[in-house]
C-alpha cells in the first residue's frame, strides 16, 4: 500500500477498541461515526440506539457480547472499527480480529482507582507488538487529575505514557469539570462545544506554565528517540511542528511511547482531535502486513459469524493487496477456494461489494471450509496468527427441554461453537451429560439466550455432576456363586476372588491364577466382565477405582456353565466383595493456578482457603507488574462459584485456570454430604 508524502495512507486503517467493560468503547464507535459524518444522529448504547450491540444479548446485557465492525471515511481516509467487548466471558470473540489489527485505542475510565482495570488490555498489545493509544473517556465526569490517572497507568505499560493534552477546568458548583484541553503538540486551546467540534481559544493564563512544562517535557520524551531533537532542545531551538507530528507518529508505529487523549464518547468531546491523531499517526495495513509476516494478498478470517441474514459469513481482513470476487485462494489447509459474495459490514447492516481495498475488513459468504483463524491467500501461507484467549471457568450440563430437539440443539451447538472459540462442548464419559463450557457463568448463559432465541431451541441447565469416585481399605477374599435350575437348561458359576485395594491412580488389575481348571479358559475374561460390571457402581453409589482382584478358585458345571453365568458369579462376588473392603469415597481435585491484582491476593488467598483449598504457593505473576500468581489444590465440588467470587474482590481481574489433578481421599461430613445427595438421586 503506497503512502502518499504527506504520510497518509490509501488503504483502510483499522482500529480496534479495547479495553474494560462499560468504559465507553461503543459509545466512542458511534461518536467517531457521527463525527465523520457517517450516521446523522448519534445514537448511544445506554438508549439502546447506537449502530454497535444491534444482537438482543447485547442490548439485554446493556454491554457488547461480540465485536462490533464498522467502518467511516473521514477527511477522504478509510478507517474500519474493531469494537471489543470488554467483559471478559465475552472478550475472546475479538481476540484474533485485534491480533490483525492496525491500531489499538485502550478506551478507559478517568477515575485512577479503576487504572488497573486496563491492564489485561495493555498487557496483550505489549505482548503482540499492537501499535496503540490511550483514550480516557468520560471526561465529563471526571473528578481526579489526569495526572494521577497517568501514574497509576504507567506501571501497566512497557512504553512511556505520553500525555498529549492537559485539561481546562471550570468551576462547578461545589467541584470542577473539565470544559476543554489544551493540546501540547499543536500548543492550541479548545473549548469543548455541547454538540459539534470544539472551538479555538486562547491558552487560559493560569495553565501557561503547566502547559510550557507539559510541552518541555513532551519534546523530552520524544527526544530520546531523535537524536535531532536532542540537539535542538539543548540548544534551545524550536523544532518544527513537522518534526514533532513525524515523532509522534513513529513513537506509536514503533511501540516506543503511548500517547494519551482524553475526551467524552457520549458528548462528542476530543472525538475529532482523537480522529486526526488517527489519520495522521495510526500505521496502516502496510505496516501490519509486515508484523504478520504476508507476502501476497490475502485475507485472514478472524471470525465466524451466523448472526445475520445472509446465513454463514466469514468475517477477515484484507492484507497483502486488495481482492475481488471471484478470486481464487488457497487456504491454510491447502484446498483451492473460490472468494464468494463479500459484504462491507456496519454494526448489524452488509452491503454488497465485488472488490475490497488493502488493508478492509469483509465477510464473505460461501467460505464453508474455511474456519475462525484460517489464512486464504493468493501466494504462501502467512503464519498462525496468535491471539489471546481466556480459560474456560464455566461448565454446565445441558439437554433440550424438549426431547424432540435433540437434532435441532446439536445443529445450533455446532454454530454457536463455531463462532466463539472461547466456548467447548464435551460428552462426559461416565455420566454422559452434556456440558457447555465457557469463560464464565455469563458468557454461557448468554450463549443459551442466543440459541433460544435464533434456533428456538430451550436449553435447561444445571451445574455438572462432580465425578467422584470410591475406593476400599481391607483386603478381602469372596466367593460368589450363581445357580439357577429351571426345568431343563440350568444356569451355574462360582467363583472365589481376592479384592486388594491398590495405591491412588494405578486403577484396576485382574489376575487369574486358577489351576487344574477349576474355572475352564473359556469362562475366565467372563468373570473378569462381571468384576468390571460391579464396579460400575459401587457401594456408595460411585464408580470403583485403584483395586486389584485375582481369581482364585472357583467351580464349574458341565452342562449349565456358560459366560453368562460366569459373568453373574464375577458380579456377585465383587459386589459384596467391595461392601465388606470398607469403602471409602473419592473427589476430583483440581490444580488451580490463579492470578490476581497484588491488592486482592489475601483476599483471594483467604477464597481458596475457605473452598477446602491446599496452597502450593504464591509469587510474583511473571512479567506482570503488581500482579501475583498462585498455585493451589481446590477439590472440583468447591470451585462452584469461585469464578465469581475473584472477580467481585478483585474489579473483575482475577481469573483462574484448573485442571484434574489427582483423586483424593473424602470422609467425614464432607462424605456424608456426598452419599446423601447421591441416595437422593436414586430414590
Ligand atoms: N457520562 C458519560 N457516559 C458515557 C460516556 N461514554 C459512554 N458512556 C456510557 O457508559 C455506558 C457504557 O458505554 P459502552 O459504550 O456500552 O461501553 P463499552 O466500553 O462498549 O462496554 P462493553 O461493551 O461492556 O465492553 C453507556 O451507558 C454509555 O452511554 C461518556 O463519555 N460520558
Ligand atoms: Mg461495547
């Protein structure tokens, strides 16, 4: 993609949007629409109007639950918009489109007590090499200092922050607010104005001095990566404004510094100063085309989507040279696939298109083969794209609650699963449940909202069934004896079996040692089955695990023998084999590694605690300022709700990951509590 000399790109830019939930992302969408001229009325998601969040789980939730995508021209430049959902049950959904995108703005709130709320979203373009900015929002409600909000920034940042604006305050009633911004680069004044572009104005005389420092101290942090400039602030020359916009471009294309803007999304205010610092400073698809390693053009699906009207759209990015309709790719997996109908997208509206530019985002229809995450292109293959996706925290067990829609829910399950890589679906072997597994409780239940209403298929729910186990203390030899005369044809085995427990995790052993065939050959693996039969369910109403059982002695009959009764005598042997071997019960414990914000690890120390919990140990979240890590063992029944828990004593940012660890030996009320829902599910 060519750019033209004064820097400006022809291709179309694009931007993602992250940052914490609720802080103003889609609001700042639609205000940067209106403020291009794109929408002729600005719409808001607080009223349900704004052209981002059309889906009903969105507007229900009053927060975006997928990605929203649009796109606006301003001042002859073409941008799109990757608009993230913020939560983090529904952040996964934008997680490959942002790994493609040109330029991140980290929208956040201006209160410093919720800094640290960005730094999951700061954290993930640091580690990708993501050229981005800040954008505060909510200025019209800002009481603290910009300042103190940068502090409590920068520790969550590899690059220097690099305040671009400071504030115009009034007086206020009892506090202040801020009516407009003095911006450094430009050393301009404005005037916030109730609806339109803000006005010029002269630099208010008492921020003369703050802003003199401010600007030195802008020019200093450009200064050190421009030797130039260097000279020139030491010898006390002005630099050129070009000189200055030429850094600050470099500074966010080359990840060396981040800029700060600040404004308000629902007022309009810094919407068009943050719109030129885009036009003038966000790389475009050139540079990205680069960061990921494409040769030729190509288009990377990011996301799948059977939302709309037009049935299944895969929704990507163009890199590499535009496309057209028609052409022919080869896809990661090596087939040759034709480009079918492609759609420019805006919130839930697609027009048709038969080319896309450099560097646009598309959906394509009839793209059947090609999956979220999969590269199409004219030439070789670029390389995986890495995106971050969040654990799976939430499980449930699911089944339609009308039979007849067995076939209707897997189809739905399909598309949904299809279309959310954060979300899983398993058949439990021993249970056989159906589980739904996501990021959260949330994210799955929205899920189920969304099956329910596109598909029409009721879902119910309920946590899923623990997978306990049960084990025995004693050894035990018994016989057990299967005999039944009817008329003719009689039915006869017998059996004599030693039951051993054996240690934790070695699972079952069956050894014959008859001799002189008191048990012929052919009937041994048969008593092995009735073994295994009994074992299915054991005492305690759990499948047994860690025994041995060897077959002993036992006796025969030449004409009633058969399998089948060797297989009843193995059963009724083990059967009350296992009754008098004092059984014991087993849970399912997980390890779970957890990280959280410092300020919340006791609390989160002291949850894990409370939930039976077994600390391995805590320290420093590798490469996470202020961040810890820790390590600990949490039986599966007690991590029921944890998810919620951290998140409530930590602003939402502690999360966990868990995985089966070992089975573990449960008695006491603990057990007591297990065998009496257990009897209950019987009765
Ligand atoms: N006062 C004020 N309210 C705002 C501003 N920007 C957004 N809001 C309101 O804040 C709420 C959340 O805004 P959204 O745009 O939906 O937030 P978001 O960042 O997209 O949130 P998620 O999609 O959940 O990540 C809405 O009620 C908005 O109207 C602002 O600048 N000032
Ligand atoms: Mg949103």
């Amino acid at each position: 993609m060519p750019n033209d000399p004064s820097g400006v790109s022809n291709g179309t830019r694009v931007i993602a949007l992250v940052g914490p939930a609720g802080a103003g992302k889609t609001d700042l969408a639609e205000a940067m629409l209106f403020a291009s001229g794109t929408i002729q009325r600005q719409g808001s998601t607080g009223q349900g109007s704004s052209v981002g969040d059309s889906s009903a789980e969105a507007r229900a939730r009053g927060g975006s639950t997928e990605l929203n995508l649009m796109h606006f021209t301003y001042l002859g430049e073409k941008f799109a918009i990757i608009d993230a959902p913020g939560s983090i049950g529904f952040a996964a959904d934008a997680a490959r489109a942002i790994a493609v995108a040109d330029l991140a703005i980290v929208v956040v709130d201006p209160d410093p007590a919720r800094a640290a709320l960005a730094a999951p979203a700061l954290r993930m373009l640091d580690e990708q090499g993501i050229p981005h900015l800040i954008f505060v929002n909510r200025i019209d409600q800002a009481h603290g200092s910009i300042r103190d909000l940068l502090g409590a920034l920068q520790p969550l940042s590899v690059s220097p922050l690099i305040a671009r604006q400071i504030p115009i305050r009034a007086k206020d009633g009892g506090g202040d607010k801020v009516t407009g911004f003095v911006d450094l680069a430009l050393e301009r004044a404005y005037q916030y104005a109730p609806s339109g572009p803000s006005e010029p104005m002269p630099i208010p005389a008492d921020l003369a001095e703050r802003e003199a420092s401010e600007r030195t101290h802008l020019l200093e942090q450009l200064a050190d990566h421009d030797d130039t400039l260097l000279e020139q602030l030491l010898m006390d020359e002005a630099p050129a404004p070009g000189t200055i916009f030429a850094d600050l471009k470099r500074e966010t294309s080359d990840n060396l510094g981040v800029s700060v803007l600040f404004g308000s999304a629902t007022h309009g205010w810094g919407v068009r100063r943050l719109l030129k610092a885009l036009r003038h400073e966000a790389p475009g698809a050139e540079a990205t085309r680069r960061r990921l390693g494409v040769e030729a053009p190509a288009l990377y699906a990011f996301k799948v989507s059977h939302g709309g009207t037009v049935g299944r759209l895969v929704l990507g990015r163009v890199l590499g040279g535009g496309l057209s309709e028609g052409a022919e790719l080869r896809s990661s997996e090596g087939q040759s696939t034709r480009l079918g109908t492609m759609f420019a997208v805006q919130g839930d509206k697609t027009a048709k298109l038969a080319k896309v530019d450099d560097g646009a985002l598309v959906a394509v229809a009839k793209l059947d083969s090609v999956k979220s995450g999969h590269w199409l292109s004219s030439g070789a293959i670029p390389p995986p794209v890495e995106a971050n996706l969040p654990p799976r925290n939430a499980t449930l067990a699911i089944e339609p609650a009308d039979r007849k829609d067995d076939v209707k829910l897997s189809g739905a399950l399909a598309r949904v699963i299809e279309e959310d890589p954060s979300l899983a679906l398993e058949q439990d072997k021993l249970t056989h449940e159906l589980r739904i597994k996501g990021v959260n409780d949330e994210h799955v239940r929205a899920t189920l909202a969304r099956i329910k209403r596109r598909y029409g298929v009721e879902v119910t729910h309920r946590a899923p069934s623990i997978g306990y186990r049960e084990s025995i203390r004693r050894p035990v030899t018994q016989r057990g004896r299967h005999k039944k005369q009817s008329g003719g044809h009689g039915q006869f085995g017998d059996v004599v079996i030693e039951l051993t427990p054996l240690g934790r995790g070695e699972g079952f052993r069956f050894t014959d040692k008859i001799s002189g065939g008191a048990v012929p050959r052919q009937y041994i693996s048969a008593v092995e089955h009735g073994v295994r039969d009994a074992m299915a369910t054991g005492p305690l109403g759990f499948p047994v695990v860690d025994v041995a059982v060897t077959l002993t002695d036992g006796s025969y009959h030449s004409v009633d023998s058969s399998e089948l009764a060797f297989r009843t005598a193995g059963r009724i042997a083990m059967h009350d084999a296992l009754a008098a071997a004092a059984p014991h019960l087993l849970e399912p414990v997980q390890r779970v590694t957890l990280t959280c914000p410092a300020n919340a690890t006791s609390r989160a120390t002291s949850a894990t605690a409370g939930r039976r919990g077994q600390m391995l140990g805590m320290a420093p979240r590798d490469g996470w300022t202020g961040w810890d890590r820790i390590d600990a063992l949490i039986p599966e029944s007690e991590l029921d709700g944890l998810e919620a828990e951290l998140r409530s004593l930590s602003q939402g940012l502690a999360s966990y990951e868990a995985s089966f660890d070992h089975l573990a030996e449960c008695s006491g009320s603990q057990a007591e509590k297990v065998a009496k829902s257990r009897e209950s599910e019987h009765a």
